[in-house]
C-alpha cells in the first residue's frame, strides 16, 4: 500500500517556532498571518499600494498564468488582466506560521475562484482551485517583515456553471493535459486569456513538486541563501 498520509522524511522545519511559544513570538506570527492575508484582501479590492507593501524590493511570486514574475511586474499584468475583463477572487480558510529568527513561512489554505465565459457556447463558469500558499518571508534590518517569495501548492479544483442551465462544454482530450490540482483552472485560462500558456508543473498536493516546495521552505528557515 502506497503511503498517503505521511511527509517526505526530513521536510520538517525542526527549528522553528509554529504555536505557542513565548507570547511574543505570537504577536510575530499573528503580523506574519495579516501581511499573508493582504494577498487577497487587496489585490481582490485593487488595493495596489497595500497589495505591495506587503513585499520586500526585488521579490517574485508564481501563478499558474504567469509563472515566476517579480511583484511589480505581477501587479502591472494583474490590472491589465482587469482592464481586459479578467475577474479572480480568493477566499481564505486559515494559515499556519513556522518562524525561525528573522525568516518564516506562512501556508494559507485558499480558495482561487476565476469566473469566465467558456467557449464554445459562452457558457460563464467560475473555476475553483482549493490551495496553499506558501510566502516566505524575511524580516529586514527596519525590523520589518516581507514576502521575498510567494508559491502555491495547488490541491484540487472544479468547475461550477453559473447558470445551471448553461452547462459548459469541455475538451476532454485537452482538459487531461493540465495537472488535477488546477485542472479546470488551467483549462479555462487557457481558453479564455489570449496568449496564456499555463505552467504544467506547479506543485500539488503530492508528488515531486509539492515535495520540493517544502524542502525549499524548511532551507529558507534554516537560513539558506536560496533561489525560488
């Protein structure tokens, strides 16, 4: 029988501080957990001031539709998206924070909701893929708190017509390329962003990505000088 239910050994982050502690170390968590939650709270709101403070200079993040961008170069092509009709909302379900020093990972349990019209009988759909984020972030010489790097393990999604009686129409063949995380996100990206080629291998909730990710998040909180 396959093991589902465990880690990948060595992926644990033994270093760090993650509940209780010293009372203070929670007051840093709970900072750590607000700027986490700006991601949605402002870009969602196209708070792009507040959007960004949540960054040290010279960060980068990825999306399915973007890849590795840098956070202003994020911000410019997310209200572009905007302009050109693009609608994505999150919902947020809960965090956990792993702190170690002056570095920390926050993973928070998201919902990303993209509606769109589905060719090719303009059926309007709403694309949900259940994630975590995962910021990792540093606190510099200001004594302020950053994200340096944002990624997501993408953990199962779905598609959900709008109006029930307007159901999409799919390409299996080409729905069956995309990893199952983000599955239908990805499909409907791609069908309705010109230009979009969606990344292929963004982590899941198994498998070497996903395990590559924690691997990453455990060096960043060791102090590793690490590249994501």
């Amino acid at each position: 029988m396959p093991d589902l239910h465990s880690l990948p050994a060595g992926t644990r982050p033994s270093n760090a501080i993650r509940n209780n502690g010293p009372d203070h170390l929670v007051l840093e968590r709970f900072k750590l957990r607000e700027l986490a939650e700006g991601w949605p709270m402002y870009r969602d709101a196209r708070e792009w001031d507040n959007f960004r403070s949540i960054f040290h200079p010279g960060a980068f993040v990825y999306t399915t539709w973007t890849g590795r961008i840098s956070i202003d170069d994020f911000i410019e092509i997310s209200k572009v998206g905007m302009d050109d009709g693009a609608s994505i909302m999150h919902r947020v379900h809960g965090s956990s924070v792993d702190l170690a020093g002056n570095r920390a990972v926050v993973k928070m349990k998201a919902t990303i909701t993209q509606r769109f019209k589905l060719p090719p009988n303009s059926a309007l759909v709403d694309a949900e893929s259940d994630c975590r984020f995962c910021f990792f972030f540093r606190k510099d010489e200001m004594d302020q708190w950053g994200a340096q790097f944002v990624r997501h393990f993408y953990e199962k999604d779905k598609l959900i017509p709008v109006d029930p009686r307007r159901l999409p129409i799919i390409d299996d063949e080409k729905l069956g390329i995309f990893p199952p995380g983000y599955r239908y996100l990805a499909y409907c990206q791609e069908e309705c962003m010109p230009g979009i080629k969606v990344k292929r291998d963004m982590p899941g909730i198994r498998g070497e990505e996903h395990d590559r990710l924690l691997r990453q998040a455990k060096a960043w909180l060791e102090g590793e000088d690490i590249e994501i």
